[in-house]
C-alpha cells in the first residue's frame, strides 16, 4: 500500500515536473513587449508654434522645448544620438541632442537632452542626410550642400560649412558614398520647373569626380546603403555607382506615368524601396534590375522604413496600418488603428515605428499614439502640442546600460 503511495506521488511529480517546464517554455516565447526601448525617444514639432515635445515612450511622458521656427521637417541621424530640424522657408537648420551615445552592446548618456550650437543658414535647405560622423543638408536656393562633423555639435558659434559643386538652383538632393563621395543632383535646364535631370559626383571640395552620363526627366527622392545610390526618376530609377558608371531600372508595365518620388533605405533588410502615391510600395533589386510589389494601394497615406530597416508600415486613408517583413516581402500584421482620414485633409497623421511599437501623430487631438506592433489593440496617447506636424524617431533600440 505504502509502495503504491510512493509510486504514485513520484508519478505526479514527474508529471508535475514537466508541466512546470512546458509552463516555462510557453512564457519565454515571442513575450509581448510591454514597454519601448529604454534608449529610444521620439521627437515630435507644431505646425503653428515653435514647441518641441521629447517624448520618452517608456515612461509615457513629454518634455518641452523652444525651436527656433515652426513647421520644419524632422530627421535623425545615421547613429540615433542627434536630431534635425529644416526650415527651409527660414534657411535655418538646428540640431537636437538626446545625450544617447550608442557603443554596440550598451549605450551611455552623455548629459541632459538639449539643442547643440551647431547651426546651418544654407539657401533653402530642403533634403538631409547623415553619414557617419557627418550631418549634409542640400539648398535648394543656390544647389550648395551644407556639412559639419557631429563633434561641432556643441561648439559655441559653430556653423555648417559649404560645399559648392558649381550648381544652379534647383529643388535636389545628395548621397554619400562609403568612400567619402558625394552623389548630387544637378539642373541642365532640359525640364521645366525645379526638378534636376542628372547626377554627378563630386568630392569634398565639390570637384566634379564623374560627370553625369545619363540624363533624365525629373528626379526626386533617393537612398543609398553607401556602396549605390538610388534616384527617383521619370524616366527609370536612376544607379549611380561611386565609380561613376549609371544605369536606369525600368518601372513595372502598369506604371504609366507613374514613378517612385520617394526611395528609402531598409538597412536591416538590406533593401531598397520605392514609393510613389499613384501605384503603392516596391521593393527594387538593384542586381536583378526588377521592381517588385510590396503593397498596391491609391490610398495610402504613407508608408516608412521602421527605425531598424526591418519592416515597411503602411498607413491607409481608412485608418488601417499594414506591417510588412521586408526580407521576406510578406505581410506581418494588419488593422484598423486610427480613425479614417479624408483624402482632402490639409493635415494628415503622420507615422514612425521601432521594432516594438507605431507612433503616430493625431492632429486635431494634440497626441502621440503609441501602438504595440504586436497587438494594435493596445494603445497609448500622448498629449504633445496643439497641432503635432512631424515627429522623428532618435536613440538606440536597446536597454543595456553600464
């Protein structure tokens, strides 16, 4: 009797044993993240007043500074540490540091949050990118680019120096290249309007390298990964390679007149995108020189690269958002997450996204919502300023300290 007892409760141990393992199994499987990255803020500006709003997604809080104008275009940096801020209508750009300095497997916080000394006054700068250690704006008032080192950033008086590249005035944009070359767009004066046609590159001197040997229709919007660079183009997405040679992928057949007036890098994938409002967002090869669907819509809003490169978030008229897995071209998640918005609306919500949540901007409300990518049931709101008009994400996806 006693025998069987002791038989019996080593039975359920055991069982009892297994059980507790398969528990633990279950818990440490894709945990829903229940919080952003301790390292990541997101930086969202007013369409009518000069607030700035550091949102800190963690503690669901917002500090408040004074910019120098309303209404500019928001930008990070390659690293995450710093944000932009361009005002072309006031040939003004500013910088913003959230003291985040990222050293691969850990990051440390180099004082407070505040805007650097560093100061850029180009002629109309419009279009920014950052590579490396260098911030780059392009003017479209006199077709300059603008440069500064992140070391300036808190110089007293420090301003972005000039490089000029010999160019007229034109609505363009640059690349940098790995090797320290610039690819930048120039006017022949072939189309009508502002739009360049060609692409040169140039050193840092602004010394033309490789004349342009391909000349388009139009050009606007454009990538690079460092090793090629990408132009939307009218006629073709426009190659340009540092070594000079260029060459055009064509559009899919159904494209028209159509074309991709927005190209975006997804570093993580290792990918290119193109948009274009007319079609939807593909995906472009650059080896294979073919351009494949990833979404076809005329009513998207937008589509954005999340913060790590990995994903491509399309936000629709109807208030639905599509997560899409880049490396695999597959659709991830979708939802309705906002309320509908008119196609017609002269202010439109804007969206971001990390790895763990979407944030976008609701204007008539004065929020910031944050939405687990996990589950769009989830939603956190935000008041920043009256009318939100960008936001920006900036830090390091990690949590790891000293």
């Amino acid at each position: 009797m006693k025998r069987s007892l002791l038989k019996s409760l080593l039975a359920l141990s055991v069982i009892s044993g297994l059980a507790a393992c398969d528990n633990d199994k279950e818990e440490t499987v894709s945990p829903v993240a229940e919080s952003e990255y301790k390292f990541i803020r997101i930086l969202v500006n007013d369409e009518n007043t000069t607030q700035l709003s550091l949102v800190d997604p963690v503690k669901l809080s917002t500090e408040s500074f004074t910019a120098s104008f309303a209404k500019s275009a928001l930008y990070s940096t390659q690293a995450g540490r710093f944000g932009a801020l361009v005002n072309g209508t006031n040939n003004n750009v500013q910088f913003f540091d959230t003291g985040f300095e990222g050293h691969g497997d850990h990051v440390d916080v180099k004082g407070t949050p505040k805007f650097g000394a560093l100061t850029g006054n180009g002629n109309r700068p419009t279009h920014f990118k950052s590579k490396g250690d260098e911030v780059i704006a392009f003017n479209d008032g006199d077709g300059t680019l603008s440069v500064a080192k992140e070391a300036d950033m808190h110089t007293t008086g420090a301003k972005m120096t000039t490089i000029n590249a010999g160019n007229v005035a034109h609505h363009g944009a640059m690349t940098k290249f790995d090797n320290g070359t610039y690819a930048i767009t120039e006017k022949d004066g072939s189309v009508a309007g502002t739009l360049p046609e060609r692409v040169k590159i140039i050193d840092a001197a602004g010394k033309t390298l490789f004349a342009s040997t391909l000349q388009t229709k139009g050009l606007h919007g454009n990538a690079s990964d460092g090793k090629v660079s990408l132009f939307g183009s009218s006629s073709g997405i426009l190659v340009v390679q540092p070594t000079g040679a260029q060459s055009l992928i064509p559009h899919p057949a159904n494209f028209g007149t159509a074309w991709f007036g927005s190209i975006y890098e997804a570093k993580g994938a290792g990918k290119f995108v193109g948009y274009t409002a007319a079609m939807g967002a593909y995906l472009i090869d650059v080896t294979a020189k073919a351009v494949t669907p990833i979404v076809e819509s005329t009513d998207l809003i937008q589509v954005k690269i999340d913060y790590a490169g990995n994903n491509l978030i399309a936000l629709f008229h109807n208030g639905e958002v599509r997560l899409y897995d880049l490396a695999t071209n597959t659709l991830k998640k979708g939802g309705s997450v906002v309320g509908a918005v008119a196609k017609d609306a002269t202010q439109k919500p804007q969206i971001e996204a990390t790895s763990r949540f979407l944030y976008i901007t609701q204007p008539a409300a004065g929020e910031l919502w944050q939405v687990s990518t996990e589950d769009f049931g989830k939603v956190n709101k935000i008041k920043v300023s009256s009318v939100p008009y960008r936001l920006a994400v900036l830090g390091i996806e990690s949590d790891e300290s000293h």
